[in-house]
C-alpha cells in the first residue's frame, strides 16, 4: 500500500518545501491553461488532450499529497494544557488512533487518485481507437 505513495514521494521531492496555498494558485492555473488550449483544438484532439491533461494533474496531486505525507515532522506541542493533556494515557491513545487513521487515509487516497488516473487514460485511448 505504501509502494506507489513512496515512488511518488521520491519523484515529486521539489513539492517538498512548497506551501499548499501556492500548490494549489498553480494547479488551478494549469488548469485553466489545459481548457483553454483544449477550446481551441477541434475534434478528438480537445477530448485527448483534456483526459491526458486531467491525469497528469491528478497524478502531480497525488504526488504533492505524498511528498507532504513522508516529509511531515513529529507533533511537538508547546502549549502548557496540551503538555498536561498529552501527559494522559487516554490522550495518547487517541492521537495514536487518529495517527493510523489519517496514515492509511492518506494513502488510500494517493492510490485512489492514481486508479482513476489510470481509468482516465485508458478510457479515452478506447474512445479514440473507436
């Protein structure tokens, strides 16, 4: 399960320091340069053009995701009521619960958005053979 995430954790490691604000400004951005260039192209082209377009970004999200996910550093709290809060057992098992919950939900979704990458591209080299 953590195969892929860790692949695109490796390859997209310029993401590392960017913030998700900005990530997301040039995401969008892309975007609209991706339907912009697809409106002027006519025919099968604009459908290609677009899925190929939509999978990479999915695939450059997914990869942002990752990044974040195997660079985040340890929680260390400053706060004097979550130092006494976190001296508890009871608290401790809580993060640890809500820890692996938030682990294998993010690596859920990294592999969930590679799948429908996956399924973009291959249903659209189908509609244009056909």
């Amino acid at each position: 399960m953590e195969y892929i995430p860790k692949l695109l954790a490796q390859k997209f490691k310029v993401f590392e320091g960017v913030s998700i604000l900005k990530f997301l400004f040039l995401f969008f951005l892309a975007f609209i340069v991706i339907a912009v260039i697809s409106n002027s192209i006519n025919g099968v082209f604009s459908g290609l053009l677009t899925s190929f377009g939509l999978a990479c970004m999915l695939t450059i999200f997914a990869g942002f995701i990752s990044t974040q996910h195997f660079t985040r550093k340890p929680w260390n709290p400053t706060s004097p009521i979550v130092v006494q809060l976190s001296s508890k057992t009871w608290f401790n098992n809580c993060l640890s619960l809500l820890a692996v919950l938030r682990r294998y939900g993010e690596l859920t979704f990294i592999n969930l958005l590679i799948v429908i990458s996956a399924i973009v591209v291959t249903l659209s080299i189908l509609q244009f053979g056909s």
